[in-house]
C-alpha cells in the first residue's frame, strides 16, 4: 500500500487519544494550565460525568487575541523558551505543561470554547473550536478583571467510537473529583472549588505555603483522621529533598489507593513509591493492610524525565536507587521518631464503642405510650430501648477481687505514710503512659496519665518489645545460616537471574547465599537459619518478582519478619498472665523507650489512651 500523509484533523484525533483519554484527563491538562498561568483559585464545573459539559475557570494571566490563536495550534506553548544558543531544553521543565498539545487535542474531539482577558488589557476576547475546526477570535464579556474560562462540550462527540470505551457517569465524575483532589494536595497555595452537576462537592480556601498550610490541605481532602495521626516527613540527601506526612502504622487501608506522590509540583503514579512504603513499613503492618501517604519530592529538573508518557502521570528518574533510599530512609527515621505514638482513632473507636445508640441510658417509670412534661410542654415518652450495653450484665468468666478486698486495699494504700520524693524524682504519672494502676483480667494494663488513662494489651505490647530486641540482636551478630547440603539450582528468566545476582551482597547479609549458575540460572547454597525447611526456589522467584517491581527483596524481609513475629509471640508475656506491680511500670516504661511500640508486628494498636476531658463527657459531666 503506497504510503500517505495524514491531514491535521485525524493526525489531531489520534493526539488526542494519547493525551485525552476520558473527562478527567481533559480537566487536568485544562487544570495544569491554569496553575502555570499563575491562578491563585481554580473553579472547575462538569455535567454528565464531564462528557457533556466541562467548565474550568481561573485568574490567571490570561491571554491576548493573538495568543488565543496560537493556544489551539499544535505544539504551541509559551512554557518553553529556545536557549542563547537556539537548542530547545526538554530536561528542563519547570511548569506542569510544556507539550503544547492539550487544547488542540481537546478541540479536535470536541466544542471548545475559550474566553480570556489578558492582566492589564481592558476587553476580553473569546474564541471557539469544533472538532478541529477553528473560528475568528471575537470580544466577549468576561467576569473578573483577567484569567481565563474554557468550556468544553460534548466531548468525544466527533469521535463517537470513543464514546463506547467510557464508564459510567458516576464513575467519571468519581475520577474528576480524584484528580481535583490530587492537584488540589500538590498545590495548597491555591484555591480549588468542584461542582457535579449542579452540586458543590468540593470547596478548599488556599492555605499558607508550607508544611501546616499543606498539612491542612491534606486534612481537607483526606479527613481530619489523617491530619490527627500523621507524622512529619522531612529529609534531604545529595540535592533530592522529600517533604509530606505518612500515617501511623494504626492507620493503615485495606488498598494502597491513599498513596500520593508529588515530583516537583506534579501529581505522578510510581510504583517506586508503593515499593518504598511497603519497605518502610514492612515491620509494623500485616501484609494486606496498606499505609496512607503523601509525599512531595523537589529535585534538579535534570534529574528527571517527565517527557515519558504524553499523560505526563509517569517519570523517570536518573537516580532511581537514590530515590528509593531516600523516600525509605526518611519514613523509617520518621516511623523512629513517633516512638510509642499510636492512632487517636483507636481511642475515638474505643469511646464510640461505650455510647450507646439512642443517647445516654435514663431511668424512667412511666410505662410506655404515657406522655410526660418536659421543657416544650407535653411530649410522648419514647418507646423502651435496650438501654444496657451489651457485656455489662454478663458475669466475668474469671475470678475478680470483690469490691470490699478493693475497698480494704484502697485503706490500707491511704494509711501509708507518703514517702519524700528525692531531688530529681518524677511522679510516675508524668510520663508518657503514666503510672501503673490495675490489671483487669490479667490480660490489660490500666495506668493513669496526668490528663486521662492508657489501657495496655500486655501480650500485644511486649511482642513488640522482644521483637525490637530481636531486631537488634539479628543486626549486632549477623543472621545465622544454615547450608544446603545439595546446593538448589534454580531456573529462572535470564533477565530475572542477573537481577537476583546482582543483589547477591545484599542478599548476604540476610543470611541467603546465591551465585549465577549460568544464563537463567541462580544456584543457592545457604539459607537463614530462622526460617528452618524453606523451599529455595519459591523463595528466589518471589525474591526476583520483588526485584522485577520494586527494585528490592522484600520477599525474604518479609519472610524473616514473619518469623521474628513468630518467635516474638510465643517468647512474650501471654494474656492471663498476672503481673505485679514493678512488671506492669516496668512494662510502660519499656514500651516509651522502644521505638514503634504503640503497634504490634502486626500493625494493630498495643495501647488505648482516653482523655479526662472524654471520659467526662461520656457522663454529662461536660
């Protein structure tokens, strides 16, 4: 077949089919723009789930009639600027946008309309575009004093195969509201409001430029939970700065969909980043529970390619090995830095839990259906509720001490002289987790706090200390192994075995010895002592799948975690256990010095902490 040159209109709709693959694609590209334009609040509008009408108004700039022209030409862009020498530099992209393809694509495929005033110009101007066909630029009215409105309708119309491929309109406007949000966390400075069909769903003021005003921007797309146990992240290494907050180990998900990354300003999906969280917080989370995350990495330009995709979800970066140490490096030294934190959300979940559903328990004996007099005047008494909640009427299965020894031991504590407290001594209940009070059922530790009380899970708790301690033991003598006594070959993909090789130092110290045994094949000759009767094989593909997506052995962590879980467990204090009362401080005092503690191996929390103020509101008393 001889070979032809496509005119513009279909070489524009294929275009647009790389760069606008659905509504909410074409809102970011129209979001992006007006970012770089300098706006400092963004309004977004859509109808249909965006396929019928989609509105992106914003106050930037603007642009003048000659720039609107040039605005819906292909490859036209004022976000690159030729160099002295005249070359053109793509590694250096300082704004979101630079393709110069996103309002051509969008009016090849659809009605796009574009009305600016330009800062500093008196008329506004307005131009529209119908699957690829361009009007005359006419004076129009305009609302602000400059910025710019781009309607976009009916989209996909001049393309309708297009059409067939697109999801529901609730599941369109669902990914609208996705992207608003992931530039509205990228960019805390600026003003963002959302609009479906005719419903405000999102509305977030600008926040001050930095760590709060982010911190508050993120409270506002992700909850007020995230805000109340999120920790700081903020480390620098070799020019390549990472900043955000990643939740508490406590306050984990069951998916992976609340993680963020930001390169540079830019909202960007990387499996790099799930690779790294799931390192960093391979000690302190089951391996289906997910933690949440939002994390913003500021580098040279240079040093990353976002020319990947014409998406532009996707980069690459020309150091991934110092990326990846990094974003781990800074969670595990910020997971050390939170020590014995736990969730708030475990305590506002332990507090809903002694509520009951229809308002606090009354006593009342008025039969039902009688009225009585309130402060409104006659009102019908409400039918009867159960008002007990449930477990308080059933009796404990152990053998509890009875209120009258209670009451003996509470005299006899009361006649004892109070000993001087010495230079230097601090009341037990300043510390963090307070002083030992009682054990209730020999499995938790109820200690009072200068401000509220903790209720310690006591197997759960010292799981987690032996396994710190196990830890540091395994890193201080290095980890035993065991040697194979028929050295396992193992086959594998030519490309998968060179990975598996490469990481063979790394591999070392964890107490796995392999060397290559020729193309597609590993030989293993020693294994971790810890993990007994392993098959070598399976744990070598799933170590090369590892290293094939995440760059990293997780396999073999996660299996020698698992098993220092194990060991943890059943060498830790057990519930039914009755401890003293030197045991049970000894026990709280331990748990502040040991990092990670307010979580066991598997991610759940070892402590319950309730404020006075709480506990008395539980009672009227606030």
């Amino acid at each position: 077949m001889p070979i032809r040159r496509l005119p513009p209109e279909t070489v524009n709709r294929i275009a647009a089919g790389e760069v606008v693959e659905r509504p909410a694609s074409a809102i970011k590209e129209l979001v992006e723009n007006a970012l770089d334009a300098g706006s400092t609040r963004v309004e977004v509008e859509a109808h249909g789930g965006g396929l019928t009408r989609i509105l992106v108004a914003d106050d930037g700039c603007g642009l003048s009639p000659d720039e609107l022209l040039l605005a819906v030409e292909r490859h036209a862009t004022s976000k690159l600027a030729p160099q002295d020498d005249g070359s053109w530099d793509l590694l250096r992209i300082a704004t979101l946008g630079f393709r110069g393809e996103a309002l051509p694509s969008i009016g090849s495929v659809a009605r796009l309309s574009i009305t600016s005033r330009a800062k500093g110009a008196s008329d506004a101007h307005s131009l529209l575009v119908e699957g690829g066909a361009m009007g005359a630029v006419a004076p129009a009215p305009f609302p602000g004093p400059h910025g710019a409105r781009v309607e976009v309708r009916d989209l996909f119309y001049a393309t309708p195969a297009r059409l067939k491929f697109m999801k529901s309109e609730r599941a369109e406007a669902m990914a609208i509201a996705e992207e608003i949000k992931r530039q509205a966390m990228a960019h805390e400075a600026v003003g963002f409001t959302l609009d479906l069909d005719g419903k405000r769903v999102l509305r977030l003021s600008a926040e001050h430029p930095g760590p709060d005003g982010r911190l508050a921007r993120l409270a506002a797309v992700l909850g007020r939970d995230f805000q109340d146990n999120a920790i700081l992240i903020d480390q620098e290494r070799e020019g390549v700065r990472l900043t955000g907050f990643a939740g508490l180990p406590t306050y984990s998900r069951g998916n992976a969909a609340h993680q963020y990354l930001f390169v540079n300003g830019r909202p960007v999906r990387d499996r790099l980043l799930q690779g790294a969280l799931r390192a960093a917080y391979a000690d302190y989370l089951a391996r289906d529970r997910h933690p949440t995350a939002a994390l913003y990495l500021e580098l040279d330009p240079t040093q990353v390619d976002v020319n990947v995709h014409p998406a532009k979800a996707e980069v690459r970066f020309r150091d991934p090995a110092l990326v990846r140490g990094l974003l781990i490096g800074a969670l595990r030294h910020s997971l050390a830095a939170a020590g014995h934190r736990a969730s708030t959300t475990v305590a506002a979940a332990a507090l809903g839990g002694f509520r009951p559903q229809s308002g606090p328990p009354s006593y009342s004996p008025s039969p039902a259906g009688f009225s009585a007099w309130g402060a409104g005047g006659w009102t019908p008494s409400p039918q009867p509720t159960a008002q007990i909640l449930p477990g308080l009427t059933q009796v404990s299965a152990r053998v509890e001490t009875s209120f009258g020894e209670v009451l003996e031991q509470a005299v006899a504590y009361a006649d004892q002289p109070a000993a001087a407290p010495h230079p230097g001594h601090v009341d037990p209940i300043d510390h963090p987790l307070g002083a030992a009070r009682a054990q209730l059922h020999e499995t938790y530790v109820v200690a009072q706090t200068r401000d509220g009380i903790v209720i310690v899970d006591q197997h759960a708790a010292h799981e987690r200390l032996v396994y710190e301690r196990m830890k540091i033991e395994m890193a201080a003598g290095g980890v035993a192994r065991q040697a194979l006594l028929l050295p396992e070959v193992v086959e594998l993909d030519p490309a998968e075995a060179e990975r598996v090789v490469a990481k063979a130092d790394e591999l070392a110290e964890m107490g796995l010895i392999v060397e290559g045994f020729g193309p597609g094949a590993v030989l293993v000759r020693e294994t971790p002592a810890l993990l007994g009767e392993t098959d070598a094989g399976a744990l070598i593909r799933d170590i090369a799948d590892d290293l094939s997506e995440n760059g990293q052995a997780l396999a073999l962590k996660e299996r020698m975690a698992e098993v220092c879980g194990t060991m943890a467990c059943h060498g830790s204090i057990r519930a039914g256990r009755r401890l003293t009362g030197e045991e049970m401080n000894a026990l709280l005092r331990q748990m502040e010095a040991t990092p990670h503690s307010g979580q066991c191996n598997h991610g759940r929390p070892t402590y319950v902490e309730l404020k006075l103020a709480d506990i008395e509101r539980l009672f009227g008393r606030r």
